[in-house]
C-alpha cells in the first residue's frame, strides 16, 4: 500500500458531557513535521497526542486542531489566564498612550475578552475526558489514513502507467542505439571522403576508428541499469511500507542514466528519445514528492 502525504480526517465524540472534535490535515514535507493546535489550558494533553499520532504518520507536514465544545456542568475548575491578561492589559495601556485616549483598564473590563477564563475538568474527570479525546484522535486518524491511502492509491496506479511507457521509449532506444555503429562508419567516410577525394582511405584505420567510437557511444550499460531502476521502482510501488524517500533516489539514478545516453548519442532519434524521458521522469519525480 502506496500513501499520499496529502490527507484530510475528522472525528467527533460527545460522551459523559464532553464534546471533543479532532481535525487532522496534511501536506507535504520532505520530514515528519507535526504542529497541535487546542485551547489554552489543555497543552498537558500535548505531549501524549504527539506520541500518539507519530506512532501512526511517519512523514509530512501535519496540522491538528482540537476542540472542546462543552463540559460538564459544575463538575469543572475555572481557571484564570493571567498570562493572557497581562498582555492584554499591556496592550491596551500601550494603545491608549499611542492615541491619546484615557486607558480606563480594569478588572471588570479585562474578564469580558474571550480566553480570560478556561474551564478545566476536575480531576476526577481528567480521564473521562482522556478516553474521550483519545476516541475523537482515532477516528480522525483513521478517516486521515484512508484518505492517504486513497491518493496514494491513484498516484501509484498513474506512476506505473508512466513506467510502461518510459519501457516502450527504451524498448525503440535500445533499437536505435544498435544503429549507431554504422551510423558512425558513415560519417567518418563522408568526413575522409570530403577532406581527400583524391586519396584512398585507409580501410583498416577506418575500421579502428569505427570500432573506437563504436565503444564509446555503447549504451547497453545504461539500458541495462535504466530496466534494473524501473523494476525497483514496481517493487516499491507494490511494497506496503513507507516509499517516498526510496523512490525519489531512485529516480534520481534514472535520471542519471539517461543523461548518460544522451552524452553518449550521435543520433537525433535518439536525442529526442532523452528528451522525452527526462520530462517522463520529471513527471515521476513530481509524483514521488507527495508520496510517503
């Protein structure tokens, strides 16, 4: 199984009079970067939902909201933020210099803004509301999964489409590339035969030279090499482990291939043939970079 570092998941519980929802978003990232984001007062829950969600993703830019909609009644501990409040305070004081207005900032004012106050539950419910949140994360995560998966799914099919066709465009290079020999012997008696028509060339020095540049346009390395990365790239594909990093080297060594050929070419098919799999293999490598 292929996965998307691209996912979107949502869970909500509401038992024993909480209410909690959990959202889970990602991009991609070339590591595992996981931001948490809850209201004020509930960061002790923090470090447990990293441990948890990072047992489950492995990589991508990850974004978690959590929400606490209700508690229950009287069962709570109303907590004030003072930290809130003095930067409020301060803010204010400092907004009321820059205008040239009268601050007039007091108690009663400052208790009227949001987040001044947050409801905590008892301790006797911390782990009524722990179950629950837990709950709310784990179907988040599990609709976030299945997302992943879906688009992995659909990247992987697409990515081995384009490794069909890069074979078929080998398939007509390895033609080609067994055509350059003579190509080559026939430049080189156009060349002999244009600077000397009234000399014989010599058919054995010929023969050298032919053999010479025959060796050196040789790409059966390269082919070879290019069918071994497209094989490893299918077995990826099919592995059920995460792949991202794996495929992105291997298309790099692609890539290097093919430039090798192409260096190497004395042949305008097959440069054009480089060209169309250097954006072939770009393609792939595009598609890699949202794969875990």
């Amino acid at each position: 199984m292929v996965y998307s570092m691209t996912g979107i998941g949502d869970g909500r519980v509401t038992e024993n009079g909480f209410d909690v929802t959990v959202s889970v978003r990602s991009v991609n990232h070339r590591y595992f970067n996981l931001q948490i984001h809850m209201p004020r007062g509930y960061q002790r829950y923090e470090v447990v939902l990293r441990d948890a969600i990072s047992r489950r993703i492995t990589r991508g830019k990850v974004d978690v909201n959590v929400d606490f909609h209700s508690l229950p009644a009287n069962t709570g501990e109303l907590v004030i933020n003072r930290g809130y409040g003095a930067d409020l305070c301060r803010e204010i004081k400092l907004l009321a210099m820059e205008l040239n207005i009268p601050d007039g900032v007091t108690a009663d004012r400052l208790v009227r803004f949001n987040d001044m106050f947050t409801s905590l539950p008892s301790k006797e419910k911390n782990t009524d509301l722990e179950a629950v949140l837990f709950r709310a994360l784990d179907m988040a995560l599990d609709e976030f999964l299945q997302s992943r998966l879906a688009e992995g799914t659909h990247l992987m099919k697409e990515m081995k489409g384009r490794v069909s066709g890069i074979r078929a465009t080998l398939s007509q290079l390895r033609h080609s590339a067994g055509l350059q020999p003579g190509v080559v012997r026939e430049r080189l008696m156009n060349a002999v035969q244009m600077i000397s028509r009234d000399l014989t060339p010599d058919s054995k020095r010929l023969e050298e030279e032919v053999v010479i540049w025959a060796v050196r346009s040789d790409v059966t390395e390269e082919l070879t090499r290019l069918e071994s990365h497209l094989n490893r790239i299918e077995d990826i594909l099919d592995s059920s482990r995460a792949v991202g990093k794996e495929l992105d080297f291997t298309i790099q060594e692609l890539h290097r291939e093919i430039t090798t050929i192409g260096s190497k070419s004395v042949m305008i098919e097959i440069n054009q043939m480089v060209v169309t799999l250097k954006l072939e293999i770009e393609k792939l490598r595009e598609q890699v970079q949202n794969l875990e």
